[in-house]
C-alpha cells in the first residue's frame, strides 16, 4: 500500500492537469445586425440635384451609442442618421465597425457643416465634427465625393 500512494497522487495530479488543459470550445455567435429602414432623407445639394436615402435612425442613447457597428454591408442609398438632443461638436469613432463610413456632420438648421471621409473600420480614433451639429449622417465611404456633397447642402427627412 505505501508503494501505491506515491503512484495514485502522481496519477491524480496528472489526471487533473490533464483535463485542466483542455480547450474550452465555445463557439460565440454574433447576431446579424441588419439594415432596418425607419424614413427616408432627401440631401439638397447647391446645383439643385437631390440625393435620396433610406434611413435607420439612431435618437437614443443605446442607438447613437452602438450607430452601424457589427453591420458587414449597406446598401448604397442607405445610411443611418444619428438626432441628438442639442447642436454641439460632436465625435464619433469606428469602433466594431465593420464598413468604412464617410461621417455627415449637419447643423440644427438641417444644413451640412462639415465631414470625416473614409473613416476606417475599427480605428477608435476621435473623428470630430468642425462645427457644431444636431445631426450625424454615415453612409458608406466614398459616397461623399460620388454624390458631390458640399458643405452648404441641405437635408431634409420624414
């Protein structure tokens, strides 16, 4: 018997260490965020032309916070458009943002004010507004500069 202890404790601690080590394989699933339209925005640009979006539209807090993160794709005449409360300077970020964005800054008045183009996916960089804004519109990068936006343009959306 006292030839066996020093065996069976080696094999217990050999055993646990053992099973200890295994993988944990949890699978996490995220769940597919998908583009949901709730208006539609008409942006006015200064030659007359007129640019037309679904929107999704993000008013509170849980929805300016968390914006177009997780989404793997939209649409190209759609985009989300963020309504705060007061006119101020904003800052919004890429973080778990799949898509690259140009960011729409446009003021109480419903007129644009200034721009972030190209604005990389996951880069948690600040990218502020140049003058104070009421309203955020992303859309997918690039559109900006396709549309011919300017700063000047006026929006409106029901």
């Amino acid at each position: 018997m006292k030839n066996l202890t020093p065996f069976l404790l080696f094999f217990t601690v050999l055993t646990l260490s053992v099973s200890s080590c295994k993988e944990d394989k949890k699978v996490v699933k995220q769940t597919q965020v998908s583009f949901k339209k709730e208006g539609e925005l008409t942006i006015f640009k200064a030659d007359s032309t007129t640019v037309n979006l679904d929107i999704e539209i993000a008013n509170s807090e849980y929805e300016t916070q968390t914006g177009l993160m997780y989404r793997d794709a939209m649409e190209t005449n759609q985009g989300m458009l963020f309504i705060f409360p007061d006119e101020t300077q904003r800052y919004f970020y890429m973080k778990n943002t799949k898509i690259a964005l140009d960011i729409i800054y446009i003021s109480g008045n419903k007129t644009i004010v200034s721009f972030q183009k190209n604005a990389k996916p996951f880069d948690e960089s600040a990218l502020p507004s140049t003058f104070p804004a009421k309203y955020v519109l992303e859309v997918n990068a690039g559109l900006s500069d396709a549309w011919s936006l300017r700063i000047g343009d006026r929006i409106q959306f029901k």
